[in-house]
C-alpha cells in the first residue's frame, strides 16, 4: 500500500471514529473517494460523478481537513476530480451514469431526510454505565432494538448534563443502523415549537403533520418546555395519539417525572404512563472516573490515576462538565508540552466553575419569559391595562422579580412603569396567597423560576 491510500485510510479511521458522519454516509461518500497524489498542501481525490464531487465538497470538506490535521499534521486543501470511468469498468458506466446519478440523489435525499437531528457521536459503545443510569440504559437499548415493541412511550427524567440527550441520541442512532429506511426525527422541545409556529405562520399544517405524523421513531428533548402553551399541547397530543396508535416508537425527557409536570395537560401527562417511566441521577465516583477514562480514550490523552481521581472529586454532578474538563485538559497538555497534573487540572476546575457562574437575571429577561408563558407583551405587563389575562402576567412578574433579584420594593416598581410601593407589595401579596390555594398556579411561577435560572446558566 503506497503512502496516500495509507494517509487516507488512517483519515477515513478518524472520521469514523469522530461519529460526525453516519457509516451509511461514510460507505456512500467517503469510502468510494480514490486517493491520487498528496503532496503536504493539497490532498487530490476522484470520484466518477459531479453530483458526488458537490456532496463531498458541500457536506465533508470540512471534515477531512480536520483529519488530515490532526492524524497527519497537515494542513491540506481538498481537491476533487471527477473521473468518468471506463465502460462496464464499474457499475457506473456511460450508458447508466444518469440512471446512477438519479440514484445517488435519491439516496443522498433519503439519507438526510430520513435522519433528522441525532448527533452521530452519542452511542450506546460511548455511553458509560453505572447504578445511576443502568435502568434507562437498558430501556433504551430494548427500544432500539425493537422500536415501538417493548416500552412506548419510554420517559426519561432528570436533572441536566445526566446523560439523558446522549441516550436519546443513542437509541436513533442503534434504530437507524438497523432500519435506514426508517424516518427518525429527534428535536428538542423548542425546536418543535418553533416549527409549529412557523408552519402556522405560514399557513401550512400539513408542512408539519408530514414531518411529525409521519416519523417512525420520535425523540422530543425537554418536553417540560411545553409547560402553557394549549395550541403546542394540543398538537402534541394528536401527533402522539397517532403515532402511538400505528405502532411508531415515542421517546420524551424531561427535568422531572410526569405527575410533576403540573402545567401539562392531565391527558398528555397521563398517556406518557403508558410505556415506561425511568430516571437517571447522578453519576457516583466510580462512573465518573470511568465517564474521564472513555473521554480521554477518545481523545488519544492519558490522564495519570490522580489527576482523574482530582477532577472526579471535584466535579460530581455533571457530565458535560468532566467531558469538558478532560478537553481543556488535552489542550493544556498541547500547549504545556507535557502530560496532565494536578496542577494543570486545578487550572481546568477553575475555570469550569468559573464558566458556570449565571449570567445577569434582568427585570427585562423575567418580564420577557413571563410575558411568553401568559401570551402577553412586554409592554402589556409595564402598562395599565387592567384585563384579567394581563393583570395576573404582571402580578407573576413582580413576584418573581422580587424572588430572583431581591430587588427593593420602590425599585421594582419603578421598573413596573412607575408603580408605588403599595402596588408591589399587593401585587406580591396577592401572588403568594393565590399559590398556597391554586397548584397550578404555583406549579406555573415554579416553572417560570426555574426556566429563568436555567437560562441564565446556558
């Protein structure tokens, strides 16, 4: 094997082994790539159709630069020539090559479609398994292996940074390695939001019923971000009844279990208790060091067993954060020109930690989300209109600024629009009592603090 096809073999190796591209992608377009010259600057290919070249180009260029980069040490410049191969050579000869080219199109087409918002580097092989997940990891795996059989819906709850998006991503992933022919849509709960309004802006339901009706596995992410909005709620449940009722596999996470989610409707609460609910906590020391470990693998860098233990003793409750902490750690190592320490590791914490200090909670931002769950405007709430739907908006609103900000009474109401003293105060007063009454209520201003402050990390 001369140097460019090993060059390129050790590439393809790396891409792989990124999980940024699927295998069938990788098969369809990098693996049928032939390797001509390399050169340090520019890295020449052939491909036997132009529609191959613009995918390659369009989709991957990227990709393999990165590979050549970091497997290599090369700064490249991707070259593709098309080559048209020889007659009956290949199947793709002169007499076929439009039927090929229609074909390659129609796969490409399905391959993107068919596939809709999982991230290839979340799967089960990269998932580590402990007591505080194994549970949902075994639901998980019995439903990609036999979608809408075993547990349908399958509801996985928890707090962030857990592991519960890596699964979900994990279970489309299994599913479409299985069944390619199957359409998978994986969206989190804003991103289904925001295609429900745009289809309704649009005037084009039917937009959206194809996407969402049609799926044969849906993956929904943080569904606790459906909490008061009817018209959302009220697509969603005729989306589930319908998948659910042809058998199409129905996977939703949350922060918190079902009868928790008090500002869902009790049909939509009450139908995810028909599958199987299932919970992931946090990680314990062992999987941890064993969540650093796999991480580091990944990453080609070995960490010394005192380091990990470090960083494992000092950040407990999230995952993202000790990937994060083992990323920072192999570009100290790069820059520093030697392993990772103790020391090197302390500097990472640090600014780990730092990173996740909130941003700022403005009066602004509070009005702003209130303003959004009561379907009211911004200025509604600052002004003296006096209906019952805006009336409660901002009595909401005064009583979480006061929660969040510990603002002085005269200050808020200042940024109120002017109000005195003695509307604040009842305004709070009012709130508070109301909640002790209305669980809805409370569970509705709950949320809203908690949505607040989760974006305020973000």
């Amino acid at each position: 094997m001369n140097s460019i096809d090993e060059a390129f073999s050790s590439v393809k190796q790396y891409c792989r082994k990124e999980g940024r591209i699927s295998e069938a992608a990788m098969k369809l377009w990098i693996d049928i790539m032939k390797p001509v010259q390399l050169d340090g600057s520019v890295a020449v290919f052939t491909v036997q159709s132009e529609f191959q070249k613009t995918v390659v180009m369009n989709t991957y260029n990227a990709l393999l630069k990165e590979a050549f980069l970091n497997v290599l040490g090369l700064d490249v410049k991707i070259q593709i020539n098309v080559v048209t191969p020889e007659e009956n050579d290949n199947p793709l000869s002169e007499n076929s090559n439009a039927k090929d080219y229609d074909e390659l199109a129609r796969r490409h087409e399905e391959l993107e479609h068919s596939f809709e918002g999982a991230n290839y580097e979340y799967t089960f092989a990269t998932f580590i398994v402990g007591g505080s997940n194994e549970f949902a990891y075994a639901a998980c795996t019995a439903v990609a292996k036999e979608p809408g059989k075993n547990y349908n819906p399958l509801f996985i709850y928890g707090p962030s940074g857990l592991g519960k998006t890596h699964l979900m991503h994990a279970i489309a992933n299994q599913v479409h390695e299985n069944h390619p022919e199957y359409k998978i849509i994986y969206v989190t709960s804003e991103e289904f939001g925001n295609d429900f309004l745009s289809c309704i802006n649009d005037n084009n339901m039917a937009r959206f019923h194809d996407k969402y009706r049609n799926a044969d596995v849906l993956l929904i992410d943080d569904i606790q971000f459906f909490s008061n909005k009817e018209r959302m709620q009220e697509e969603f449940f005729h989306t589930f009844n319908k998948l659910h009722a042809e058998g199409k596999q129905i996977v939703i996470t949350s922060d918190k279990p079902p009868k928790e989610l008090k500002t869902l409707e009790e049909r939509i609460r009450s139908r995810f208790e028909w599958g199987l609910i299932t919970d992931i906590s946090t990680p314990d020391f062992e999987t941890r060091i064993a969540i650093i470990r796999r991480k580091a693998e990944l990453l080609d860098l070995y960490i010394p067993d005192d380091v990990a233990e470090f960083i494992a003793n000092r950040l407990k409750t999230n995952i993202r954060q000790l990937e994060g902490a083992v990323k920072k750690l192999k570009a100290l190592k790069h820059l520093a020109g030697s392993p990772p320490s103790i020391s090197m590791a302390q500097s990472v914490i640090k600014d780990i930690l730092s990173d996740d200090q909130p941003a700022p909670i403005t009066v602004e931002k509070i009005i702003l989300e209130v303003a959004d769950v009561y379907g009211v405007s911004p200025e509604d709430i600052r002004s003296s209109k006096r209906s019952s739907q805006i009336s409660t908006a901002r009595k909401v609103a005064i009583y979480v600024v006061r929660e969040i900000t510990q603002m002085p009474l005269q200050a808020i109401g200042t940024e109120f629009g002017g109000r005195d003293h003695s509307t604040i105060v009842y305004s709070i007063s009012n709130i508070e009592t109301a909640m002790k009454h209305d669980d809805h209520l409370k569970q509705l201003v709950e949320d809203t603090i908690k949505n607040i402050r989760n974006k305020s990390h973000a």
